[in-house]
C-alpha cells in the first residue's frame, strides 16, 4: 500500500537530511518507468509485461534485460516460459528479438552444455570461425587510433600469411574457433592485458545481398566488411552481443570480415553476427576462417550504413534535452545492463543521476546504486534505497548487500532483517538470500544454514538460494553437504566450471583416476573456449595420475595458442616430473623463447652452468661450523638463570647474503644462514621462516633447510609455501615463502640455504641497480657476511654503516668485481616497546648505482614525467574546481580538497608501477591510486591551474624511520607526496578528512627529497605543518551532593586531533556512540545528553563538539569526606616510560598539543574545600603547566601539555621519564572537599 502523501514528504526531508546531492523532494514521486511490483518475482512478471506492452519499442530490450537479471532468482524453468512469451510476441524490435534468441540459446547452454547450445548460436549468425592476430600495444589506450598491419590489409588475398610487430614479439595469424557466441582473445593469444587484436573472417554468399552486421566487444570496437568500414567507437565497453549494428549490401563471394579489439583487462572478447536486415538468419550464408585457396575477396561497393539499435536508441532518448526522468531511468539502466560502462566516462551513473534529481525514487536510487562506479556515490545511493524502499523486500534486501559489501555488517543486518519481515518478503529469494549473506558474515553460519533449509523446505529451489546454502554450510565445516550441493548445482547449471572444478579437485586428491578422466572430458566439452579451466583440468589429471591424458590436453593447447608461455612451461614441467626430461627441453626452450629470463626454466636449460654456481661457489658447510656450534651449545648448558633470562630467542652463528648483478640488469641472490635456537620461546617462534621475494618478477628456490639436532642427526623441514602481501587496499606482486620446521628444542641449528632470481624480461629500473641488506637483526650474530658481485664495468657505489667493525675487500675475479662486506660479535636489535621501525635499526649496507641526488632525482622524474600530462577530461575538471577565484592558495586548497574526497587510498603496486605513478586521469577515471599516484594527479591538477607544484619522495618516519645515511638510492623512500614551492606547503594525498594544510605523522620531520622538471634538493619537512596540531578541551561539572555531576563540555580540535575526530564521527548512525565511548573513556559511566557536531565536513575548520552530559560518581569518597582529581589521567609513563632505562629512542610518531580547562561547581554546602598546588615540568622542549584557582565553591583546573618532537632520544629517556611521571602525578592529585 502507498503511503499518505505527508508522509513521503516526511521520508523525502529526511532523505535530503541524509544526502545533500538530492535536489528534490521525493513527495510521493516514482521513479521514471513507474514503480515495479515487489519481490523478485513480481519484477519478473513486471519486465513480461513491460516487453509484451510495447515489443516494437527500444524499451522491449530494457524489459528483455531486467527480466534476464533475475534469472537465477526465478529459476530456469519460469525464465526460459517467460522468454518463451516474449519470442512470441508479434512486430518485436530486432534488437530484442536478437536478445531473446541469444538468452534462449543461453540457457540451453546452462541445461544441456555447449555441445547442444553451440549450434543455436550459429544458427542465430554469431560467426564462430575465425584466424585471429595479436597482442598489439594499446598501453594508454593508444592502440584503439593507431593504425596496425591488418586494417590496412583487409582486401589483400594474402593476409593471412603476414606477420606483424606485436607488442612483444613479431605475432603471425592462428586459427580461432569458438563454440558459443563468444569469441575470446584470450585463448588464443599471450599477452592480453592493455593490447589490441584482430580477427578475421570471410562471408559467403552466392548473389547480391542485403545483410545486416550485429557487433559488441570488451573494449573499443571496429569491424570492417569487404574492406570499407562499418562499425567504430573508441568506448570501453564490457563485451555485450548486438550492441552496434549496421546495414551492408553483400557482393557474391567471399566477403573478409576484420574486427579489432583494444582492451585493458585480461578478458576481451567480442561478438559478431550476420543476419538479414530484419535480424533474422542470412539464408545461404556460410562463414570460413580464411579465403578459399585461390579466391580474391569480394569487396563491398558502397559504405555501410549505421543503423541505431536499441542500446543506442534508449542513450539517444535519455541524453535528449527534452528527456523525461523515465527516459533518463531507462537509458541508464539499459547501459548498466548491457555493460556499457566506460571507466573513464560513466554515462549510466550520469543518466541515473539525473533521473534521480528529477524524480528520487526508490527504483532510481536502485539502479544508481548499481550503476555507480564512484563508490561514495554508490553508498548514498544504497542509504537511499534503504529509506524509500522500506515497502519492498527486494529492494531493501539490494541495499543490505551494497551495505554488507561496501560498509560493514552491521550497516546491512537491520535492513535485511526488515526485508525479510515485510508482506511477501518470507517468500521472496532475494530476501533470504541477503539474510543468509549476513547471517554468514556475522560468523553465525548455523543459523544461515537453518534459514535457508526452512526456506527450501516448502519452497522452489532456485540458484541464488542454493549457492548461499552451500556457502553457509561451507562455512560451518559441512563439507560433505556442501559437496552434495555443490554436484546438485553443476547438475542444474553447465556453464559453471566453479560448481564443478572443486568436485574434480576432491576426486583427484584420492586418486579416482578414471573419475578424473571422465569429469575432465565434460568439462573439456562444456568450456572449450575457457583456457583457465582447460589448465585446471591438466593439472587434476595430472595429479590423479591420468598423465596421458595431461600431456595431451597440454599439447593441444600448446598448438592452439602458442604464445602462452605458461602452457609450454606446464608441458615441459610435467613430463619432466615424469621422468621424460629430454621431451621436456623442448617446451621449456619454447617457453624460455617466449618469456627469456623466466628463470626457473633458464636454470633448468643450464642457464646457471653458464656461470659459475652461486651455491657451489659460496655455501658454507655445516661441519665448518662444528666448534663454534658445540662452544655455543656448551655456553647454553653452563649458563645460570640469570645468564638464560638475557638470552635472545636465537643466535646467528653464521648468516650471508650474496647478490649476484648480471649484465642483463637483472639479479640472483644467494643467501644462508646457521641460528642456534637458545630459549624455550624461540624454539617454538623458529619453526615458521619467511623469506621475501617477489614472485612476478622472482622466482624461489629453497636449497637447503634442515635441523641440526644436538645428538648429531638432522630433521628436513615439513614443507614450504608462497605467501602474498596485501588486499583490502593494497595489492602489489610482493610475497614470501614460508617454511615450517618440525618441533625444536633449545640447542638446535637452523640451517637455511636458498636462493632468488630475476625472472622478467628485463630489469624494470632499465640499467639501475639498489638495495638495501640490513646488518642488525633481531638475533645477535657471531658472523655477518654480504658479499656482491657484478660485472666489472658495472658501476656502483656502496654505503658501510660506521661503527660495526665491517670490513672491507674488492677484487677482480674473471670479469666480474666482487666486493665482501665482513663483521663479527654483531649485537641484536634491542625489542624495546615504542622503538623506531626496523629499517632504521638494521644499519643497513646500502648499495645503488646512482652516483648523487641528482642522477636519482633525474631517473625518477624520466620515468615519471609521462604520466604527469592532464589530458582534456583533468582540465575540464579543474576548471570546474577552480571556478570564481583566481587566487593561487584557493585554488591549491580546493583541488586538495578534491583530491581526497574523491579518490580512494588503494595501491596496486606491480611491477614498475611500485615505483611508477599510473597516469593522471586513469586515477581520475578510476577513483582510486596510492600515494604515487595522489600526488601525481595534485601535481597535475596544480599545473592545470596554473600553480607550478613539485613531487617529493618521502622516508615515512612510521615505517623507515629516520634517515640513516645521505647515501642516494630509491630504497631510502616508502613513500609520496606533493609540494608547492610558492606556498612552502607539502601536501599528502593520502590522508582523508583533513585539510590541504594538515600532514600525516608519518610525514613529518621525515626525509625527503623534492623532485621537478629541472631541480631537486633534499630536505627534513617541518615538523609543524602549516595547520598546527591543537586539542583543547573545556569542562564545565555541577557537583551533586552524592558525588553525581551534570555538565557540559567543548572540545576543539585541530590538526591531527581534528582527523581522528573526524574519522571516529563520519558516520551519523554511530555518532552518538562513539562520542559517549570517547567521553566515557575520562569519565566511567558517563551518559551524554544533547550534543552538536561541527567541522565534519569542512575540513578547514576545525571540529568542535559541544555536549551535554551525566556523570553519576564524578567526586568518590563517603562519610561526608569527598575528592575529585583534578584532572583525567594522560598515563604518560605506563604508554611511553614503562622501563626503567633504554637503549633505543621513543618514538611517539605525533606530537602532543593539548590544553584543558575544567570548572567544578561543588555543592553549595561544601566546606574545607583543599586544592593541589601549581604544577610545572619542564624537559627541553616539552612542557606542563597546571594551575588550580577558586572562586567561591567554583573551582577551576587549567594545564597545558607540549611535546612537539615526537622523537625522544635515548639520552634523553631519563629526563622524559620524570617529566612524564610528573605530569601524571599533578594530574591524580585530588581536589577534597567537606559536605557536612
């Protein structure tokens, strides 16, 4: 039932309470196409009769893709009846009759396999045979306007036989053929990511014909027919069938039709059909991959004409100007249907936007949400949705999932509570569905699985609900229920390698060979064109000892795409692993040839016998050890409690590290080392290692890792395993291996032995060379050794850290310069609490081939310099920041502003892009960058404006430390930001909720070095940013006779105060709370009344909370006898001062810059009334003061704490200690009073 028209104006009202980009009222407005019915099913039925109403119109294809959005919530049988309806309906639109058929076809795939649904998909005219070339370069987009060989060979009888340039290596045609509608470049060709590719085929027919060519790709799209061009745009689009069309007179013959692709994922693809101009199959056509052996193309005589399909047609009527909010609604939601997202132009998001201005309804703010590839944008939307549509269980059950995924849990439990208690919402998939997904998340997966077997019980089951199941029960360890699932679900549904990958997995690990076999050749058949899955089904063959059969399935795919490194790798693995190593030197040297310096197959081809062995040359035996083994061992047995409670967990008896630098530019390491396990906690910690590594540029070897044992024996290590680093938003190549050792004992010997080597095809920093070895580890270490070799022209430059005793050697030996680096008795690192970062404790010797700042600076500015170029998009955007002020410090405030607000912290840090900024306008388009590329887009934005800015590379104090040398080499920085000269003012893109002149901690009083287009100088960056930080709080008490007091209070907050005030406050919902959490932290038990937030938003100004509040014991004592103390704890010494002497600095990481005033109004019968004296401590520059006054029964408390460097030196560590004990102490001295 609708709700009265006073209260859709009062939800309206709060909706733009919640939302300020809302620009209207939402009075009992629906959105665009009316409002749907409820529930899943009701939607269904809605998008019927929404196809059946009107099936001549554009909009027939809007309703086509609704209904298809619901397939799995409606089940197969209700979606196939329902597409069966439409396909009947008379005058239907020719894109929507496309659609039908294609879904139809689609879902026989999903019952019957692409055995049976393949020849649907010809029959409908998807050209399924093709020759296919590539990859070409399209880094930056470019390929989509540069002109490759084929498109200027589309007529040429010899096509086929050329061979291009390729984006790595001279590419040449290879047959293509898919089996479904489909065609995916990615099977055939190596690499895809950020390439170009054509295919090519040819038409036959026998006279003059009127045809009709249907296209859509994952990426631009161009596609010529008989040599003259015929569909074209330079979108990025995903891959959708029938999206552009035009009209072509077919001349008899055979007729070459050439697509090209550009993409910049892993997955492009295209569709193309041929069908007669009412899209209707082209009767008497046939299509072939090539040109009959001596035929010469058909060319075609006239230009093909566009012809607007339905996508088109609905764009065109939502960007009109005379565009109704319906028009705009389905125009958007047709495009976000149909994949018609570009990234870098998001006209769905536009329209949907619009469309909810004109008219905010639930269904609008539905498909925005969905839309929406700005996330924040996206989020308003789902809190939207969550107010206007409270009276439908579908779409309150939709905002839960954006919530859940987007969010947090608990932002999505109530609304899918509610969903599920709302008419028809029981019953409905969605619903239940959501439920289960929070229920999961919550960690009560017993009462998921409960759910959802009561839901089953007495209703359809369809996929949606099924899947949930199976996770739910997943979750609660019921593997068997959910592998019964999971064979039921592959059952229903054949286009799912995931239902049945982990079946064929389970099958293999207990050796079913010949259930291998047969579950391997069905999923070879029902996914031909899936090379992923083609892969996994090789290596469970393999694994259940089905090897014939591995080695054959690898061989064919070897031939149909044999620019795949990775095949020809996995071919030579497995038959080597089979004792066929000579058969196996083949594929290995057709990988090597395809990938040069994969270095796992370069050692196997003797690429280390090229050289001398690094392990032959520098291992170090365990028997040369044996005296200072046994003297350690003995010195563990003989020493006294006391002796034992000063040990370290390990010792290193012996620990090396030798890099390798080869002419490539690529280099190897070797590296050892011999710990003697000394405690009962160090046995325990020892038995997992991690050697880092990065495995996309890397690949590891473990040599050697045993357990020297007391009695003489040795144990071998369990096993061994990568690991990567990262996810939530960060995500590099990064990663480790990890070893686990067997259970150890005091007096055990480590020994690990391994070794590193580059893998790519080259050195990403091209002829630089730099590193840094740490020389201090946790463990002391009898005998350090690190040694490095390279060739004799190679220079570089080394940094010995003084004072360790190092010593020095360097001699030529056979062309190569080896340099030894030699120290004993090495101390370990102390493990003191609030210590500085490790890189900075380590000493590191640092090694570059940088011989100043300025030929890094140079280097780095070279490789950066490209991605700094504002393209058109950037400058219309920073005009639209910068309008109505030309004042230069404005301008730099708002475009931070901006910044910050609308682009995420997250790092995709591979390969070079550890160190090289993506482009300026890829983070724009994508919302998202890590530091590097924050401060390249405020670099870029700033000189769009006008306003010459600099990068800075920066040692963040919070994880480098300080800096350790003035040694020039990239690996002294983490980090980057920005900085404008005129201004004298860095800014870091990084932090969020904080104003242009506000930094990080981690930035401050940090190294760095400022780099432009001409200049660089290294410099510390203040300490103090240019907005100080300040947290000055007021307190006003009315002391109740029993000690209960009633107040008020104000806090100001600027700086980094300001930011965590602002981060613990953003959320509206949770406001209230996290304010009593924080007061109630000074005050127990603390109930806050009214209170007022500003500042939250403006991060300019500072954030000021005003607030009312009960404290029900602020005065103790009994008897009449009463005291206060005067002041709430800061517990200095407990956080920084806990030990009683120190080795290491403190480092606090922020400075403190606090002041308090607090009122007591003691009850009027207070008597005796004792107050603490004045307070004063100084330690250099730190400082408190505490004053106490009174003024009749008022008693007032003022203090002031300043310690502006957060770095305390260990010399210092006994005045700080004082001091921080000092002010602890005049804040507990008590304020007494008498109540008689």
């Amino acid at each position: 039932m609708r709700r009265p028209l006073l209260h859709g104006r009062v939800r309206a009202l709060a909706l733009l309470a919640l939302l300020a980009w809302v620009g209207a009222d939402a009075a009992a407005q629906t959105a665009g196409d009316g409002t749907a019915p409820r529930g899943s099913a009701g939607r269904a039925e809605s998008a019927v009769a929404d196809a059946l109403a009107a099936p001549e119109d554009a909009r027939a294809v809007d309703a086509v893709l609704r209904l298809h959005q619901l397939d799995d919530l409606v089940g197969f049988e209700r979606f196939g009846r329902a597409l069966d309806r439409i396909a009947a309906a008379r005058r239907l639109h020719p894109s929507a009759a496309l659609l039908v058929r294609y879904l139809q076809a689609s879902l026989e795939r999903r019952r019957a396999g692409t055995a049976a649904a393949g020849p649907r998909f010809a029959e409908q005219g998807f050209v399924q045979r093709w020759s296919v070339v590539g990859p070409f370069d399209n880094e930056g987009r470019k390929g989509t306007s540069t002109i490759y060989g084929p498109e200027s060979e589309t007529l040429d009888p010899a096509i086929l036989e050329h061979t291009y340039e390729g984006k790595e290596r001279p590419v040449s045609w290879l047959p293509a053929e898919a089996h479904l509608a489909r065609v995916p470049f990615q099977r055939w060709l190596y690499p895809i990511y950020n390439t170009c590719a054509y295919a090519y085929a040819t038409v036959r027919v026998a006279r003059p014909t009127a045809a009709r060519v249907w296209a859509g790709a994952d990426g631009s799209l161009a596609v010529w027919v008989g040599g003259r061009p015929a569909l074209a745009t330079d979108k990025y689009y995903s891959a959708f069938p029938d999206r552009f069309a035009a009209d072509v007179r077919l001349p008899a013959g055979a007729v070459p039709l050439l697509v090209k692709v550009c993409g910049e994922r892993t997955g492009m693809a295209f569709y193309l059909r041929v069908t007669d101009p009412a899209g209707r199959p082209l009767r008497g056509a046939t299509f072939a991959p090539r040109l009959p052996e001596g035929a010469t193309p058909a060319a075609l005589a006239a230009d093909p004409v566009r012809v607007p399909t339905a996508y088109e047609e609905l764009l065109t009527r939502g960007e009109a100007d005379e565009a109704t909010a319906a028009d705009q609604l389905v125009a958007g939601r047709t495009l976000q249907l149909s994949g018609m997202i570009d990234v870098t132009d998001n006209a769905a998001q536009k329209l949907l936007e619009r469309a909810v201005e004109r008219a905010p309804g639930a269904e609008a703010y539905y498909w925005l949400m969905r839309a929406g590839t700005d996330a924040v944008k996206a989020a308003r939307a789902a809190d939207a949705l969550a107010l206007l549509g409270d009276d439908d269980p579908f779409l309150l059950s939709e905002a839960a999932a954006r919530r859940l995924s987007s969010v947090s849990v608990r932002a999505a439990d109530g609304p899918s509570r509610r969903a599920l208690e709302l008419p028809g919402g029981a019953d409905d998939p969605n619903a239940v569905a959501v439920r289960a997904m929070v229920l999961r998340s919550r960690d009560m997966a017993g009462a998921c699985s409960a759910l959802l077997a009561g839901w089953l019980a007495t209703r359809e089951a369809v996929p949606t609900v099924l899947r949930q199941q199976r996770a739910c029960l997943e979750a609660e360890s019921r593997a068997v229920e959910a592998a019964a699932l999971d064979d039921r679900l592959a059952a229903a549904d054949r286009s799912d390698a995931d239902l049945r990958l982990p079946r064929l997995r389970r099958l293999a690990a207990r050796g079913e060979t010949e259930a291998v076999r047969t579950l391997g050749r069905e999923l070879a058949e029902d996914f031909p064109d899936d090379l992923p899955v083609l892969q996994a089904v090789a290596a469970q063959l393999q694994i259940a000892g089905a090897t014939d059969d591995a080695l054959d399935l690898l061989r064919r795919l070897t031939t149909e795409c044999p620019q795949n490194p990775q095949l020809h790798h996995t071919l030579g693995r497995v038959l080597e692993d089979h004792g066929r190593r000579d058969e196996a030197l083949e594929p290995y040297r057709r990988a090597l040839d395809l990938e040069p310096q994969n270095q796992p197959l370069a050692q196997y081809l003797d690429f280390l016998e090229q050289r001398e062995s690094m392990e032959r040359r520098w291992a170090v035996e365990f028997d040369s050890l044996a005296p200072r083994v046994a003297e350690a061992r003995r010195a563990l047995e003989t020493a006294t409690p006391a002796e034992r409670d000063k040990l370290r967990k390990g010792r290193d008896l012996f620990r090396q590290q030798v890099d390798q630098i080869h002419a490539n530019g690529l280099s190897s390491r070797f590296g050892q080392s011999f710990t003697l396990v000394q405690t009962e906690d160090g046995a325990e910690q020892s038995r997992y290692a991690q050697i880092g590594f990065t495995p996309g540029e890397e690949t590891f070897e473990l040599l050697r890792a045993v357990v020297h044992k007391p009695d003489g024996h040795t144990e071998d290590y369990e096993t061994h395993y990568p690991i990567s680093y990262g996810g939530s938003s960060y995500f590099s190549d990064a990663g480790a291996e990890a070893i686990a050792f067997p259970r150890l004992g005091v007096g055990d010997v480590l020994e690990l032995r391994f070794r590193i080597d580059g893998r790519s095809r080259h050195n990403k920093f091209g002829e630089h060379y730099s590193n840094e070895v740490p020389v201090l580890g946790l463990n002391p270490t009898d005998r350090f050794l690190y040694a490095l070799v390279a060739p004799e022209t190679k220079q570089l430059f080394v940094h010995v850290p003084p004072g360790l005793g190092i010593t020095t050697d360097e001699r030529t030996e056979n062309g190569e310069t080896v340099r030894r680096y030699e120290a004993t008795a090495l101390p370990a690192i102390p493990e003191e609490p609030d210590a500085p970062p490790y890189p900075e404790l380590a000493r590191p010797i640092q090694v570059s081939t940088f011989a100043d700042w300025h030929a890094l600076a140079r280097w780095w500015w070279n490789l950066a310099k490209d991605q700094l170029q504002p393209d058109e998009t950037i400058r219309r955007r920073v005009a639209e920041i910068v309008a109505g002020t030309d004042d230069p410090a404005e301008r730099t405030a708002r475009i931070f502003d901006w910044v910050i607000r609308n682009t995420r912290y997250v790092a995709l840090e591979f390969g070079i892009h550890g160190w090289k900024p993506y482009r300026a306008h890829e983070v724009v388009s994508r919302g998202f960058g890590d530091c590097k590329d924050k401060a390249s887009l405020i670099y870029t934005m700033l000189a769009a404006a006008g306003i010459e800015a600099r990068l800075v590379l920066v040692r963040t104090r919070a994880y480098r430390g300080r800096q350790v040398s003035e040694f020039p080499s990239p690996g002294q920085f983490d980090h980057m930001i920005a900085y404008v000269p005129a201004f004298d003012l860095f800014l870091d893109g990084t932090v969020i909720l904080a104003s242009h002149t506000e930094l990080p901690a981690m930035d401050r009083g940090a190294f760095a070095l400022i780099v432009g287009p001409d200049d660089e100088r290294t410099t510390i960056i203040p300490q103090e940013p240019q907005g100080p930080d300040r947290l000055e709080t007021e307190y006003s008490h009315e002391v109740g006779p029993d000690g209960a007091a009633a107040g008020t209070l104000a806090i100001r907050a600027r700086g980094a105060y300001a930011q965590g005030w602002r981060g613990r406050l953003q959320a509206t919902e949770t406001r209230r709370k996290r304010v009593e959490e924080a007061l109630g932290a000074a005050y127990p038990g603390l109930v806050l009344g009214d209170f007022s937030v500003d500042g939250l938003d403006d991060f300019r100004q500072p954030v000021v909370l005003h607030a009312r509040a009960d404290v029900p014991q602020l005065a103790s004592g009994g008897a009449g006898t009463f005291s206060i103390r005067a002041a709430r704890p800061k517990d200095l010494a407990r956080r920084y001062a806990g030990l009683a002497t120190r080795q290491l600095d403190v480092e606090l990481y922020e400075p403190i810059h606090e002041s308090q005033i607090v009122r007591y109004r003691l009850p009027d019968a207070a008597t005796g009334i004792d107050l603490p004296e004045r307070h004063e401590a100084h330690d250099g520059n730190r400082s408190f003061v505490m004053e106490v006054t009174r003024d009749g029964n008022t008693v007032r408390v003022a203090w002031e704490l300043h310690v502006p460097d957060p770095r305390i030196p260990a010399a210092e560590y006994a005045g700080f200690r004082a001091f921080c004990a000092a002010v602890d102490a005049a804040l507990a001295e008590p304020i007494t009073y008498a109540i008689p």
